[in-house]
C-alpha cells in the first residue's frame, strides 16, 4: 500500500511543490510581460521620433520621397527620395545573403557532423571570434585588399558571364555592388553560421541513429533528419543575418561608389545604400537635410521590420517544424 510523503510542516509534500511552482509563477510571468511591453514601447517611440523629425523635411520636399532618384536636400529647393537607396540596400543586402548562407550552412554541419570533436571546438571558437569583428575592420580590409583584388574576377565576370544582365556593363571597376555585397556576406556569415550550428547540434540524436541504423549514409542521414530540424534555425539566423547587412554602415560606406541610379549591373560604378548615405552625407546637412537623412532612416527601420514579419510568416507555416525547434 503506497504512502504519502509529508513535509515538515505536516501536509502533503506535492501539494507543498505545486503551491511553490504557483508561487513563482505569477511574479515570473508579470516580468516577462513586462519585458516584452518595454520592447513594444521602445520600438514604438523610435518610429514616432523618426516620423517627427523627418516630417519637417518631408514637407519642404520638391520632388516625391519614395520615387525620386536624385539627393539634394541641402539645395535651396530641396529635392530627395529614396528610390536607389532603398533599391541598393535591398540587391546588397539580398545578394550577400545569398553568397552567405549555403556557405554558412555548410560550416555550420561540418562543425556540427563532420569535424573531429577537437577541431569542432576550435572552428567553433573562430566562428564565435569572427562575429564579434568590429565592422570597420571588415570596411578597411575590404578597401584596402578586397576592392583591387575583386577587379581581375570582376573583367573576368564581364568578359565571359557578360550576357547575364548582372554582369554586363562596359565599365567594370572595383568599388562595385559585388564588391560591397562580399564584405556584407563575410560580415554576416559568422552569425548565421554560428547559430546555424547550435541548431544542428540540437537534433534528436535518436532520429539521427535511427537513420544510421536503416543504412543511410551520413548526408542523407543529414538530410532527411538534420536539415527538416533545423530549417525554423536557419531561416531565423538568415534574416537576423539580413538585418545586419541591411543596417550596415561603415564597412559599405567606404566601398559603395555613392551614386543615386537604379541598375542590375553588380559590375559597374553603381550602388549605394541608406545607412552609407546617413553616414556619408550628415556631418555635412543643414537641418532639412538632417531630416531627410532621418527620414530615410525611418524607411530603413520599415524595410526591416517587414522582413523580420515576413521570416516569422515563413516559420509560422512549417509548424511542424516550429514545433520541433522550439
């Protein structure tokens, strides 16, 4: 006949632990409500400031913000949008993407699935060290090395790959979209990387053994146990890679050539972006033009946050797969 376990105090010792668990609940959940309403709040007052100090300029605009190709508004008739600023941060930002992460993804299993332990540990170590490289080492490596070496590759782009829209131009140069695109990839390859890893470790074990024990070699092991796992990871760690590209201000402000056109041609003296326009052009802008500045700002954060919604959305249906990685 089973007995029940009693406390100190004289009643029953579950009771006793479930009264503790309720006990901290309460403050528990009131904490992290309130951490996440201080986010909400703190998000919300940064749009609002942003809206209010690009208001001014916005009014004393002449031509119409989101189309208008050209940048003037230090002119005495203000003139601004930011039709090829949005456009240069969006086909940077996307084509280091792009460059980043299979290379990441395949680093992140190496480290994870392949590697012996002690050289998982010590790629691990380099990975988590590259992250945390400051991004003006990353714009003076890329001006100083990258931006010369990437004019051979460039001619050779041109020369042989030139029927490919993105590759044609007659005016190849060094100081190009690819260039600043690969100093964006390098930069954000570390974080997708590393976090790309931490989620292929946490696969089930069972699942992996389990394919192993059925004759699957380890890359389809991989891929039919590891990959469907860590998808809701890797596509988290891309967009949290994206943001960063996209918000990147000095390693591209010293490579894009800073001009104000739309093209697809990733070879030519083309490019720029918002946040290396913000950079470049505010210790020099009158107040107008300091809104302006501010204004496009606001659009950068926008941009941002719809693509965050957009990697949440994606996530959201493969719940299966949100499931199993939470």
């Amino acid at each position: 006949m089973a007995t029940s376990l009693r406390t100190s105090e004289g009643g029953p010792a579950v009771r006793r632990s479930a009264f503790r668990r309720s006990r901290g609940d309460g403050p528990f959940r009131f904490v992290s409500t309130g951490a996440g309403v201080i986010l909400l709040a703190v998000m919300a007052a940064i749009g609002v400031f942003l809206i209010i100090k690009a208001i001014p300029a916005l009014q004393a605009n002449t031509a119409h913000f989101l189309t208008e190709l050209t940048w003037s508004p230090n002119a005495t008739e203000p003139a601004f949008g930011i039709g090829s600023l949005a456009f240069g941060t969006v086909l940077s930002s996307f084509l280091a993407l792009i460059i980043a992460t299979p290379v990441a993804v395949g680093v992140a299993l190496f480290i994870s699935h392949y590697a012996p332990r002690r050289l998982a540990s010590l790629l691990g170590y380099v990975v988590d060290l590259l992250a945390a490289v400051p991004s003006v080492v990353y714009g003076l490596w890329g001006v100083t090395f990258l931006v010369p070496f990437m004019l051979g590759p460039s001619k050779f782009l041109n020369t042989y790959f030139g029927w490919i829209p993105i590759f044609g131009g007659d005016q190849v140069v060094g100081k190009s979209m690819l260039t600043a695109s690969l100093v964006l990839a390098i930069m954000i390859l570390p974080i997708i990387a590393a976090i790309s890893r931490e989620v292929f470790l946490q696969a089930p074990k069972i699942q992996e053994e389990a394919a192993l024990a059925l004759g699957a070699t380890r890359w389809e092991m991989i891929r039919m146990a590891v990959l469907p796992f860590g998808r809701p990871g890797v596509i988290s760690a891309a967009m949290l890679g994206l943001g960063r590209a996209m918000g990147e201000t000095i390693a591209v402000a010293l490579i894009f050539p800073a001009t104000f056109n739309i093209s697809f041609r990733i070879l030519s003296a083309n490019g720029n972006s918002i946040a290396a326009n913000i950079a470049n052009g505010f210790g020099e802008a009158t107040e107008v033009g300091r809104g302006a500045l501010i204004a496009s700002g606001l659009v950068l954060f926008v941009i941002t946050l719809l693509v965050n919604m957009a990697a949440r959305l994606v996530i959201a249906r493969r719940k299966e797969y949100a499931r199993a990685a939470a």
